[in-house]
C-alpha cells in the first residue's frame, strides 16, 4: 500500500487515485497519525500531500523527521515538499514571487523522477512559500521564478518531492513523475488490477461471511449493483437481492435490473413491487420535502419488510440471515473521517436508516474503491453496461422531478422526455462531459402552442445539463446547439403533453442540481 498522508488537501484523494491509475494500491490518511502508526501499516511509500498551511507559521502541521530515516521511500507534493525539506534542515521561507496555475519549471538535472522530461515543462503550481535551499544531500533537479528548489531528491534516501501539483491535469507530465517515483524511486510494480481487487475482495467476502445468509438492497444505480455482483462472485446462492420498485424509475430501469442484471450475474432477485403503495402516499402532495420524506419512509417499510419475510424464510430453514450488503465507496469513507471505525455513522445513513433491530452486520465490498474502479470491476464482472455506466439519479427519483403532484399519468410524460433526452446524449457522445442530465416536468405550468394549425395547451420541459466533480458544485453544460434542437424536436413531436423545451443555465450554488 502507498499511503497519501492528507495535509487538508483538495487533492489528497485525488493523489490516490493516480496512484492506483498507475496500478498501484493505495489509501489516504489523516496528517495527525503518528509515524509509528503509519509505520504499522508497512507502506510500499509514503506521499505527503498539499495543504493549506504554511511551513513558517506557527502550528503548521509538522512531519516527525523520523518518518525520513524509515527507510520508507517518501514523496512530498507542494506542502509535503515543503514540511520535508523543513523537517531535514532545508530553508523553506516566503517566496519571492507566489505562483498559481500555469507556471514553467526549469529542469536542471532530470535524476530519477524527472526522468524522460524536457528541460521546460509546465506545471500547475499554488504556492507562497518556498523551498529556498534543499537539506543537504538532496539534488536540485528544477527551479521556476518563484522556486529556486522546485523539484529535489536524494536517492539514496529514497527521497523525493516537487513543489507543483503532478496529480491535476494542469500538469501534463504530473503522472510520469509520479510513476517514475512509484516504479523508480521506491520500485514499486504495477500490479492493482481490476482482476486483482475481484480476486482479493472474492477472498475476503468469504472469510467474512463464511456460510451464513446475505441480503442486498438493489437501487438500479451502479454501486449496489457492483456490490451485489461483488458478493454473488464470492458466495453464490448464499445472496438474496431485494429491489423496492417504487414506480420512480426511469424508462426500462425496472427492466434492466429484473431481467439484464439478473441473467447476465444470476443474482438470486425479489422484487417488491411497491408502486401503488408509492403513489397512493404521494397523491396530492406537492412540497419537495414532504415528498422526498414519504418516500424514505415508504422505502424503508418496504425493505423491511422484504428483509422480515426473507429472513423468516430462511430462519425456518435453519439459516438466518446475518449480512447485509452496502455499497459505501472510498470518498464516504475519507470523508466520514477516514480509515477505520469512523465510517460507520455514513453507512447506517446510506442504508437509509434501516432500523437496528434488523441486526445486519455490514458487507462493504466497495469500501476501498473509487467510482471509476467499480465501474472497471462491474465490467470486469459482467454487469450490464446501462447500469454500469449509469450517471448519478436520486433515490427518490421521478418524484423530485415533477414539480406538483406526482400521477402516473405525469410519470409516464417524464419517462418519455427523459429516455429521449439521455438517448440523443449519448449518441451525442456527451456521457463522459456531462455528469447528469435531469428532466424536469413542470407539471403545474401550462404554456400555448401551435401544432398543426391548432392551439395546443401543454407542458413546459425542463433539461437541466450539469458539468460536476462531486455534485457539491456544478456548472450547466454546454450542450452543442445542433444536439439541444434534435431533442428539443423529438421531445414536442414525439410526446404529445410537452409543447416546449427549455434549458436550465443555472450553476450550482445558487441553483442545486435537482430541481426539488
Ligand atoms: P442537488 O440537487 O442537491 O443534488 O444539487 C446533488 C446530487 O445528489 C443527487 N440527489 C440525491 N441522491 N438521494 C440520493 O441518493 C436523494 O435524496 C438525492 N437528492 C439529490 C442528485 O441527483 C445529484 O447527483
């Protein structure tokens, strides 16, 4: 394991995976870990990431010089360089010009970790303080303007460091240093696999579950799919799949669960179909909060009960269930605090808040994974590629996309707009830029229109593009013109309700993404 000790960076997990981008398995840790308890965890090699501090102030976080005399390879980024070269006797103070974004670094000498750059390259820099003079033994390989020491290593030692950022796209030669420090420098192999992963998580699952009895909640979206398809490969029979159909999916979604998932895993499934339970509590209500409320309460008394039944089921066979399966992510991990024990608060909230005395313990396969790396691993697992590929939707779905009164009839309008808006996306070759398109009915709103020499007296449809790292911001996608206009047209000629198309150019903040 490489472990990326976290300086309060924005980047700290992105570090990571570019680490795992270069097949090498690793994990973030918080800064205030003491060096003995990273050294407990034999790391391969350490990175110290960015940070907002500075070195020079007072209280800055510190690194323990004994991290250095490990014999662990390190690499410091930005102000792990910085706590670095400070910790070892080099002079780190105020720069004589700050640097942000785009800046030329000057290679003097590529060593090991610059080996194969020219001698200018442009890296993405944000930094006030520098690197005066490196500790002694240490190579200079680069400077910039703002930087005398922009890059060192002592190979010997196994150390390494750069003041940029080679984890951001802005740096284009970024991930060729950081695999001339993972393969090189600390002689490290490529071997995190997507193979690998299903084959250790196979192993572990097992030992975990041994031969008890295990239940998954399927939402149609990509990580509890993953998840289940994860823990089928692992105990095969011994895993009962439930899926709530709450009537809020989108077109085919029902389908691509109940049937392609199915045949092409052989997931064991039961499906509730709770749609006219759904409804009939949504009838009349209106306000987004007491929809989405309903919802989660309808949600988890289906589950329940699904779960109650199983688990009689399988009690009278002598065989009660004892797992069940959550598809919790790495970045819900990092950010609940990290590592170990902490987690748990986000899962019980991803489950929904399913009541204790279910008495589950929790199965998370995906606790260590990157949503790019469980779609690589849902591929690697045969999951079908609608579901594996599907964009990020909300669980209380269609509901939150109907704004008024949720009806079957309003349900069946939205299905159509939005299976014709996704299907001119991606033919559009927009899946990749965009990272969720909602479709919103104004279904309380009713504008004039002509069609066919009549007056038509319909619906306003809402596309609501979003360009986003994280769903915590988001910017409206430029969708081309030409795309916008084919579906624009298919949309009114197409479905008879809908006589206008409009397009949401809201960032998130202020707009959220959803509509409710
Ligand atoms: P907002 O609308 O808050 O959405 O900008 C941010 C992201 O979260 C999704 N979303 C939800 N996901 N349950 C979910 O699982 C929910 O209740 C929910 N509400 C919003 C939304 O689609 C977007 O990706």
């Amino acid at each position: 394991t490489v472990l990326v000790i976290d300086f309060g960076a924005q980047y700290a997990q992105l570090i990571a995976r570019r680490v795992r981008e270069a097949h090498v398995y690793s994990e973030v840790v918080p800064h205030s870990w003491s060096v003995e308890r990273i050294l407990a965890r034999h790391p391969a090699a350490i990175i110290l990431s960015g940070g907002p501090a500075s070195v020079c102030e007072d209280g800055a976080p510190r690194v323990d010089p004994a991290l250095f005399t490990a014999g662990v390879p390190v690499f410091g980024i930005c102000y792990g360089f910085q706590a670095m070269s400070y910790a070892l006797g080099g002079v780190v103070d105020r720069a004589a010009v700050g640097e942000y974004g785009h800046t030329d670094a000057t290679v003097t000498e590529p060593g090991t970790l610059l080996a194969g750059s020219p001698e200018h390259q442009s890296v993405w820099m944000s930094h006030g303080v520098a690197v005066q003079a490196a500790p002694q033994g240490f190579t200079v390989l680069a400077h910039t303007a703002g930087a005398p020491v922009a890059a060192m290593e002592d190979p010997s030692l196994r150390l390494y460091g750069v003041q940029w950022h080679p984890e951001v796209l802005h740096t284009p030669l970024g991930q060729q240093t950081l695999e001339n420090f993972l393969y090189h420098g600390a002689g490290l192999e490529p071997t995190w696999t997507s193979e690998n992963v299903i084959g250790q998580q196979v192993e572990r699952i097992r030992a975990q579950v041994g031969d008890h009895r295990v239940i998954c909640g399927l939402s149609g979206g990509v990580d509890s799919a993953v998840a289940a398809a994860l823990v089928q490969r692992a105990v095969g029979s011994q895993l009962t799949c439930i899926f709530v159909d709450h009537g809020l999916l989108r077109k085919d979604e029902v389908k691509q669960v109940q049937e392609d998932f199915v045949a092409a895993t052989g997931i064991r499934l039961v499906t509730v179909d709770a749609s006219a339970q759904f409804l009939g509590e949504l009838a009349g209500v209106t306000e987004p909060e007491r929809k989405r409320k309903i919802i989660g309460r309808e949600f988890i008394r289906a589950f329940e009960r699904a779960a109650r039944d199983l688990q009689n089921e399988a009690s009278a066979d002598g065989q009660p269930i004892r797992y069940l399966v959550q598809g919790t992510l790495y970045p819900d991990v990092v950010e609940s605090g990290g590592g170990d024990g902490a987690a748990n608060i986000k899962s019980h909230h991803n489950v929904g808040g399913l009541p204790e005395d279910l008495q589950f313990e929790l199965v998370e396969p995906l606790r260590t994974l990157f949503k790019d790396e469980v779609r690589e691993i849902g591929r690697e697992l045969g999951v079908p590629e609608v579901i594996v590929s599907r964009q990020p939707f909300p669980g209380p779905g269609l509901a939150i996309r109907i704004i008024g009164e949720v009806t079957p009839e309003r349900l069946a309008i939205l299905r159509e707009a939005d299976a014709i808006a996704r299907e001119e996306m991606t033919r559009a070759g927009l899946d990749d830029e965009i990272w969720q398109c909602p479709v919103v009915l104004l279904a309380d709103v009713h504008s004039v229109g002509v069609q066919g020499d009549s007056r038509t007296y319909g619906h306003p449809i809402v596309l609501r593009p979003v360009t986003s790292e994280d769903a915590m911001t988001a910017d409206w996608a430029h969708v081309p013109y030409d795309v916008l206009s084919v579906i624009s047209n298919r949309i009114t000629n197409e479905v008879r309700e809908i006589n206008r198309v409009v397009l949401d150019v809201t960032s998130k903040p202020p707009g959220t993404i959803e509509w409710e």
